[in-house]
C-alpha cells in the first residue's frame, strides 16, 4: 500500500502483545514461521446497484496443517469497519477515512456499510447458533470485524473442514481500499473470510484497525460474479476470467479462477505451486482496458548492466530469467493516453524486482485506474492486482503516477508471493517493498524533478523558501488574512489563485531547480522521527508518522545501508541476502525471524544484531569529522641516534617551509548506533587515505583521532565519504575542507533576494 499523499513528499491501547519484545523477535527469538494450512474457496455474489447490496455465498475448505486440535473457526467480516462511528477502525481514526469525516447520512444514502452472515453450514449442519463477535481486550464492543463459530467435532490434524457461509453487504462509498464511486467499483475484503490459524498460537484473527494491513491463508479461489448487463466485458479481477460471460436477461455472469488453470499446473523456479491469499475485483462500465505484454528479453536489452550485476551476484551457474507476463491497464476515458506510462512502470518492477526477489508466478496482472473522485481506492494490491493513481498535465519526470505503479506491483513480489503477517510486522512488506521500490525509479528513471503546480499546470522549479506568513500577526503582516477580533471570520486580502500565485513568484527568475534521488528522500522521511519507535504492531505505534516511518522507511534506509556495513563485495551480498530470503519464503508465510535468518545466511554475516539494534530498537547515529593541522615545529635539542650513543646538539633549521605538516583527524559518534565506517582524507598532492573506524572501536569510545606526518597540508576528510550509510542523523559535519566554495553562497544568495524583492514588489500592491 502506498503512504497517503503526494509519493515520498509529505511526511506524512490495549494490543494483542506479541510473544517477545520487539528486539527479540527481530533477533530471530521469535521461532519459525508459523503453518496453517490451506483454504481453497469458491463464492458466488450479485451485485444490485439500486440498493448497493452485495450478496453471496462463499465456501472454504481449510485443512488444518498443524498439530493442534482445533474446536472453532475465526473469520474476517471487514466491511463492518465501516458499518458505524464506533468500529475499531473508526474510534482510532477519529471518524474519518482517509481524511474524509464520515457523515451519519439516512439509512437510504448513508456511505457506510456492512456485512451480515445470515448462515453457516459446517458438513451439513446449520451452525450459525454458535456465532460470537469477537474484540480484543479493551476494544470497541460495537466493532463487529471479527467473528468465530464453534465447530461440533473439532478437527484433528491433517483433518479438513468444508464451511459454507451465506451473507449480505451493503457497499460503503469509496472512501477507502473498497466501494462505489458512481458506476465504479472496487470490491476488496468483501466475504467472510476465514483467519490464520497458527501452530501452538491459535487463530491470528484481528480486527479491521485504522493502520493495518491484511494477514490471509494461501490456496485458490473460483468465484462467479452476478452484474447488471452493462458491466459485460469491463469486470476485471485477481486471476483470469474464465470466457465466455454469460447474458441472463439483464444480468451478465462473469467468472475467474485464481490463480488460472495455467498457473496452477506448473511449478515456480522455487519449485512449490503458485497460490493467492486474497481475491478483488473491479467493474466500470466507462472503463478504456489496454493489454499489452512484458517481454524479458526486450527488458534485459534495455538494462543489461543491472541483468549483469545480479548474475555475478548470485553466480554464473543460476537461471535468473524471468517470463513474460500478460498486463492489462484499465484507464479512464479522459486519461486513457497515459496507459503507457502505467504499463510501463508496471514492467519496472516486473523486471527489477524479478531480478531481485525471483520471477512473478502469474500469467496475468491487472493495473487498474479509478475515477475522478474515486482517489481513495488508488495505491493499494491485491494478489495479480493493484489500483494506481492517474493526474493529467503531470510529466513523468515528475513519477508521481511511476513511483505509484512501481510500488503497487512490487507489492505482487514482497506480500503477493511472501505473504507476511502485514497486522504485526507491515516492515517485512512495505519496507522492503519501499527500499526496491526507490532502486528500481532510480534506475529506470533517474532522478525526480520537482515542480511547482500554478492552476493545474506545472512548472519546472521550486522556491527555495516559502513566502512569510503564520500565526495571526504574521499572516496580517504578510498582507495574508486579517482574524476579526472576537469572531470566527477571517478577513482574505487576496483570494488565492494558480495565475495570481504565478505573478506573484515569477518562477523564471526566482525559482531553483530540484532534481531528487528516491533513495535519498526516503532517508529525508525517516529523519521525520528516527528514533520514536521500534518496530511494532500497526495499530501499536505511537502516531501515524512513526507507524509510516518504521514501516517503510527506516526499513529502506536500514536495507540500503548493508552494503556499507558489510563492506567489500556488500552490495553483491547483500543481493544475495535478500534473494535468499525470497527464495525461501515463497508461498509461505514469512516472518521477521525468517528474513533475518535467510538474509543472513545469504549476506554471509552476521547481522542480527544490527537489525535488532535499527528496526527492533530506537538507536541512531551521527558521524562528524574535524581537521587541525601545522607545520610541524622543527627539531632542535639534543638527540640520541641510538641507545648508548652520545647525545648530539641539533639547532633548529630556519626555512619551515620545508618543515612536514602535522595533521589531526577527529571523527566523533554521537548515539548508540556503532557501525564500522571509513574515514577518508587527501593531501594537497592528490594522494589519499582511507582508515575504517570499526565497530569495536566506536563501542570502546565514541571519538578516534588519527595523526599523520606529511609532507603536504591535508586539504579535504570526510567520515563516510562514499556515502553508504543513509542513517547518519548529519550529513552536513561528514566533510571537512581546507577552503571554503566562495562562489555557492553568493549565486544562493541571488536566488533567494531575487525571490524576496518579488515578493516584497507583489505584496506593495497587493499583485496590482
């Protein structure tokens, strides 16, 4: 899932404890990842737009994995996070979805909606009697999410359980992940769906919370779909459809299966059969779909180098090709133009990621673009398919549509295939997911360009400061509102407009160019808080900044980071590390014990510690170096050549400039973060010198002083000089230089009076 907002822009209890600390379960305390078992399910709904009632039937069949004896079944009935102000979802979130306050509505045109099992068939017998909601201790007692139904005989291990639910639903209104907008629909987490039932730990069953992810059981889904006619042939799906849709009257029946009958009958590179854990689908009767396919050979053309890196990486022998994959875009009617672009971020990550973590397992996925107004359902995945986010009149240098795409389909890779538990450990999925993400734009795309919007438009640039203002006195003084004493109302001197805002700028003369590297500003939002939480529950963290922060990007900083860590050949490594994990992970449900295992054993080092240190811990770090130098004083007294020699008079020679200098480096630490890091200095004859402060010695203090006789003056230092680490606090005390840049300060400086003498000139006439 994509973090709300403008992508890597804007910054964004009573719990079900976890067994262990957090620094234990990412030191891989924790134990194996749990089994569960498989769920193999078939469901047949119908959608009746005049009431916006989604019914159906939906039957599981679970085969219990583990060695446990299991007396009840606990299932998901997510819509009813959004049934009333009260939910569990709703009481955290404030009343608001996606910063849209709910309105209570009548119960004719409410936006809200719910779920109702009206049934519960467990072989042959009706055990609907037995249904209980269940809440966490402390909870809302009014949240209706989570139920169980006690089984009549409980099922023994290797046993089966076949469970037919019959249900009703009323769709909310699009406002997040799931609804109507209109005539389009995105329907997600729609039936009762069946927990996770984990060996020696019961059914993993949690409620819908505000921030939260999704946790399900693998297998495969049949489902029949009931439509007014004029959805025929614009309902789209996990999976494929299995043709021909089928006219009744008014009706049109469309069926998928997924994974296809294809997919089913081979095994992956891992050699385990692809499975699903989930099932969406969309319909839209105005929607345009293109189709268009990837095409492996056609990628590893275009970028050989990285095809290169990661076959040395892993080793000559190892097949790393990857088959081509069948993509479909559904675009919008005023945006259909810029399918090519989501098609082509889509084969990004295909690519990239394939490379990375192993090749997709499907034959299919679908990209699909919601209506204006219908915002809410972009930047989410589902299992073969995923929502993005289309603006007209925004370049692709800017990829905001890109970087969108790139993440949703990395999702297919890193939960698609992996399926960690997102409730408790999201990192394990969208940190990973926004590490590759960010290696995979830089690569394909460079670096972002910033832009400034002006009624719509943009324009290539941005102030280097924002025009003053804040509080009351400032914005009267900035000639911005005046607050009326003693009432509510405002006074606006000048309503804001993109044209007004644009004479007022004049961005030709006053604005600078901003081209970002995503990998940066990933390090630029996890500086947002880099040390207010551990890695935690989702719904455990102290606010949504450091939910998002520890992750996504402390995570992607955490990752980027090994290759420095590890040193020599560490970027090799730490491909090695991660593919490892991969492999291993496939169609199983990973764990942090597992990923720190697997990487481990990958990377060929050690590491537990420095994930529990980062990701499980709150410890940081910033490195700064400094430089004395002198010449050195010249030798006068008396000296010994050698032990039992007379001692000779020297007299100090007078031309010092021939003296050596003496030169004083100091790196200094502040935090608990201790890394082995480099320290880099260079002499005025263009030699150089690297010495590695190591993690011992950082542990033993927290400063080092290197001392050197040369017979040039030291002209530059830098701790970290390559600039691996993406954790240092500080990047501005890294370097040292004998002489300052004399020319920077004064063309900043030209900048910033020019942005000021405009907006002085604007403000004196009020842009008149």
């Amino acid at each position: 899932m994509r973090t709300p907002g403008k992508a890597r822009r804007i910054l964004l209890a009573a719990v079900l404890a976890l067994p262990g600390t957090p620094a234990a379960a990412l030191s891989g305390d924790r134990g194996p990842s749990p089994v569960s078992g498989r769920v193999d399910t078939r469901i047949e709904a119908a959608y009746r737009e005049e009431d916006r009632r989604l019914d159906g039937t939906v039957t599981q069949v679970w085969t219990n994995a583990t060695p446990d004896t299991v007396s009840e079944l606990w299932f998901h009935l997510y819509w009813n996070a959004f049934s009333n102000n009260r939910s569990t979802f709703l009481s955290e979130s404030g009343g608001k979805l996606r910063e849209h306050s709910v309105a209570p509505g009548s119960p004719a045109d409410s936006e809200l909606g719910w779920q109702r099992v009206t049934s519960v068939i467990v072989a042959g017998e009706e055990r609907l009697a037995t249904l209980k909601y269940r809440q966490a201790p402390g909870g809302s007692s009014l949240d209706r999410s989570v139920f169980s139904i006690e089984l009549e005989t409980p099922l023994q291990p290797g046993a089966s359980v076949d469970v037919t639910l019959h249900w009703e639903s009323r769709v909310p209104r699009l406002r997040r992940r799931t609804g109507y907008k209109d005539d389009f629909l995105l329907v997600a987490h729609w039936f009762p769906k069946l927990g996770v039932y984990e060996a020696g730990r019961g059914w993993n069953c949690h409620e819908f919370h505000e921030r939260t992810e999704f946790y399900a059981n693998w297998g495969t889904y049949d489902v029949e779909l009931d439509l007014p006619a004029r959805y025929e042939g614009k309902v789209f799906a996990s999976g494929v459809p299995l043709p021909p849709s089928e006219r009744r009257g008014e009706r049109v029946i469309t069926r998928f299966q997924a994974p296809s009958a294809r997919d089913r009958a081979r095994n992956d590179a891992s050699g385990r059969t692809p499975l699903v854990h989930d099932f969406a689908w969309t319909a839209d009767p105005d929607v345009k779909p293109r189709r268009a396919n990837f095409q492996f050979d056609e990628w590893r053309k275009r970028f050989p180098e990285e095809y290169a890196r990661v076959q040395k990486a892993l080793g000559e022998e190892r097949d790393i090709s990857l088959g081509d994959v069948e993509v479909w875009v559904l675009m919008q009617p005023e945006r259909e133009d810029q399918w090519m672009r989501h098609y082509e971020a889509t084969c990004t990550a295909l690519y990239f990621y394939g490379l990375w973590f192993g090749a997709y397992p499907f034959e299919r996925v679908t990209v699909v673009d919601p209506p204006w107004g219908g915002r809410q359902a972009g930047g989410m995945e589902y299992p073969t398919l995923f929502t993005v986010g289309s603006n007209l009149f925004v370049p692709e240098s800017r990829q905001d549509m890109e970087s969108t795409a790139v993440h949703e389909c990395g999702h297919q890779f890193v939960h698609g295939v992996l399926a960690n538990n997102e409730f408790e450990e999201a990192w394990l999925d969208e940190g990973l997911n926004t590490w590759a993400d960010s290696e995979a734009l830089w690569r394909r795309y460079g670096p972002l360009v910033q832009d400034t919007e002006y009624a719509g438009l943009r324009y290539p640039g941005i102030a280097m400061f924002p025009t003053p203002g804040g509080g009351v006195l400032g914005d009267l003084l900035a000639a911005k509102t005046l607050d009326l004493p003693f009432t509510p109302f405002k006074f606006q001197f000048l309503r804001s407009s993109g044209f007004v805002n644009y004479w007022r700028d004049q961005p030709s003369l006053a604005f600078v160019e901003a081209h970002d590297d995503p990998r940066w500003m990933d390090r630029n939002v996890f500086l947002g808080e880099p040390d207010g939480d551990p890695a935690l529950p989702s719904w455990a963290y102290k606010s949504a900044l450091t939910y998002k922060i520890n992750s996504y990007y402390e995570p992607a900083v955490v990752l980027r980071s090994v290759p420095a860590l590890l040193g020599e050949d560490g970027e090799a490594r730490l491909l090695r590390g991660m593919r490892r994990y991969a492999d291993a992970s496939r169609f199983r449900h990973a764990s942090t014990a597992d990923f720190v295992r697997e990487f481990c054993a990958g990377a060929e080092a050690d590491l537990e510690w420095y994930f529990a240190e980062t990701l499980g811990g709150t410890a940081t770090v910033d490195w700064r170096v400094d430089v004395t130098q002198q010449r050195a004083k010249p030798l006068f007294g008396f000296v010994q050549s050698a032990a039992g020699a007379e001692f000779e008079h020297v007299a100090p020679k007078i031309d010092e400039d021939e003296a050596a200098w003496d030169v004083e480096v100091l790196v200094s630490r502040t935090g608990e973060l201790c890394l082995p890091v480099d320290v880099r200095f260079s002499y005025e004859d263009g030699s150089s010198e690297t010495v590695r402060w190591t993690r011992e010695q950082q542990q033993a203090a927290r400063w080092l002083k290197i001392r050197r006789s040369s017979p040039k003056p030291c002209v530059s230092a830098a701790v970290d000089p390559d600039r691996g680490y993406f954790l240092d606090r500080n990047l501005r005390d890294n370097q040292w230089f004998a002489q300052r840049d004399e020319v920077a300060p004064w063309r900043w400086s030209e900048r910033a009076f020019s942005r000021t003498a405009h907006w002085l000139f604007f403000q004196s006439g009020l842009g008149g």
